[in-house]
C-alpha cells in the first residue's frame, strides 16, 4: 500500500487510488482555496474543471489525473 503525506501527515492508501480520493479519505476532501478565500473540491473528476489542483512534490498537478505513489508529498492548502 502506497503511503503519502497529505498536508504533512501520514496517509496509507490503497493501489491505484487518486490523489482526489485520496484527498477525501484523508481530510476534508478539497484541493485548493480560492482566490475568496473558499475551500474547492474537486468537481468534474477527469481534468476539465481544475477544481483539483493541488502541489504534488512541488509542482502543481490535477489530483483527479494523478495516481498516488510511496513518498508522494501532496499539498492542498494553497
């Protein structure tokens, strides 16, 4: 089971899981914070809206396209 750290902690996750999903299993499910100050959540689930967008070992990715991996560093407070 890959293990990646979601905003600095621990997270086990089963293979082939999504950085989204992953995203909801370990915290409160949104990627980003608007430019308002709103939390976002991933919406469309296939990289069309961007509402996922999050820093994955800091560069920013869509979390809906991208497949967790060991070690992974994911960021989503931003």
């Amino acid at each position: 089971m890959p293990e990646v750290m979601l905003n600095g902690r621990a997270l086990q996750v089963a293979e082939g899981t999504s950085v989204a999903a992953a995203l909801a299993l370990g915290g409160d499910g949104s990627s980003r914070t608007s430019i308002s100050g709103q939390r976002r959540a991933p919406l469309c689930g296939m990289g069309v809206c961007q509402e996922c967008r999050v820093t994955i070992d800091g560069r920013r990715r869509l979390a809906c396209q991208t497949l967790c991996r060991d070690g992974m560093r994911v960021e989503s407070l931003a």
